[in-house]
C-alpha cells in the first residue's frame, strides 16, 4: 500500500491550465497598432527633439573661441609678473621637471636661492601671454610639459646654477638665454666654460697688442739690419787708421 502512494506520488502530472503572455509569434518589422487610448498617451509622452541647425558646427566652434577669448584677471597680473622676470634677468635658464619629491625640489630651490637665483614654475596659458609678440616668442615649444624656470640677475652666477642643477638628476637642462641670447644646452654649458668679460678684454687686447708689435718689428727689420751693418763698417773703418798710422812713421824716418 505504501509502495502504491509513493509510486502515485512520483508520478509525473501534466499541468491542466498553461499561461502563454502571447498567442502567436511577435512581428518586430510590423507591430500590431495599440488601442486609441494607449496610442494617445504615448503620442503625448513621446520626446520632443529639436533639429539641429545646418549651421551649427560654426556656431559651436564661434563660442567655443569667444570662450577662450575670456581673459582672466589673474592670469594677466601673473603673465605681466613673468615678463617682468624675463625683461630684467640677464641669466635664464629652462628646466624639464621629471617626478621629484617635493622635498627634494624645495632643497635645490634654496640651494639656488643662496646665490641669488629664483626659481618659478608657470603654466603654458601664462607664458603665452607673457612673451606673444615679444623676442621670447620662441621658447613657446618648450613648455609643452611642466618646466621650471630660474632667473638671476647675474650671467657670472652660471657655474653655481650648472653645479646646483648635477646634484638634481631629476630636473633636466633644455636651454638658456644669458644677455639676451637665446643659447641650446650645449651653448650654454660652453658659456659657463668661458672666462669673464674682463679677461677676455685682456687677452684680447694682448692678442692686438702683439699683433702690432709684430708689424713695428717687420716694418724696422731692414732698417735695424741697415744700421747695425753701418755701425760695424764704421767701427771697422776707425780700427784701419790706427793700425796703419807706425808703418807709415817707419818708412819717412
């Protein structure tokens, strides 16, 4: 008996009611027209979606660059300060800032504050307005990645610049403008191996002076040769008559 009602139990039963949501195959291309009041509710809720203009791309662009054609204050005080800096420095260098920890960058800072040298760090959008349509126009390339600057007003102080700038692998020399000349890294390290303005004027007056006594010496050679012959014919015509003058009192005695 027990064996009938478990076998009646996992017996498996066909359902008597079966739910389908749709009789027949649902057509994608064509879909069926809803009921008025549906279609009225969503004709009403439908998105509106205003056409855009035929001119649009030139209008977006127009406001793009009246946008950018907003100064800001701020900016024009900082760019004014940054050609301040570039007018009255006789001695700028550009530095390419690769990651350093900011306390390392703080120590090379006052290492070179010590001798009188600023270090500034300004943005792209500043320093085109700092040097546009100035004679600095062309260091506009080298600020395509962070890039420090460093100012002094004196161009002898560049050996203590090069020497503070070995101890910091990561701030890279680009370039340079000492007395208003626009110098490449290699002319500028060459810069820093010539002597000062003084002892250049000294060699080079030494270099005219005996060029010009080359050519006095030159020009009196022949002169100089001409006396000294004279001088040992005249002393050789004075030493004949001495010689000569017992011989001549030998022969009347």
């Amino acid at each position: 008996m027990a064996n009938l009602m478990m076998n009646g139990l996992l017996q498996s039963r066909n359902p008597m009611i079966a739910f389908r949501r749709f009789r027949g195959k649902i057509n994608i291309q064509r879909p069926r027209q809803p009921h008025y009041e549906r279609a009225r509710v969503l004709e009403i809720v439908k998105p509106f979606y205003k056409k855009p203009e035929f001119n649009a791309p030139c209008l977006e662009a127009q406001r793009t660059i009246e946008h950018k054609k907003i100064d800001n204050p701020y900016e024009v005080i900082i760019a004014r300060e940054a050609r301040n800096w570039f007018e009255q420095s006789r001695l700028v260098a550009f530095l390419h800032i690769n990651s350093i920890r900011q306390e390392d960058m703080f120590k090379m800072q006052v290492a070179l504050h010590r001798h009188n040298v600023t270090v500034k760090v300004y943005g792209k959008s500043i320093i085109r307005k700092a040097v546009l349509g100035t004679k600095f126009e062309a260091i506009l390339p080298l600020f395509e990645a962070k890039t420090a600057l460093v100012f002094c007003s004196d161009e002898r102080k560049i050996n203590q610049v090069l020497s503070v700038l070995k101890k910091t692998p990561q701030v890279v020399l680009l370039a340079g403008i000492v007395e208003g000349r626009f110098l490449s890294r290699n002319e500028f390290v060459a810069y820093a191996g010539m002597p000062d303005l003084t002892t250049v004027r000294a060699q080079l007056a030494a270099v005219l002076h005996g060029a010009g006594s080359k050519l006095v010496g030159d020009l009196q050679c022949h002169q100089q040769q001409l006396v000294q012959l004279l001088e040992a014919y005249t002393r050789s015509e004075e030493s004949r008559p001495s010689s000569a003058g017992p011989t001549c009192d030998k022969e009347s005695s």
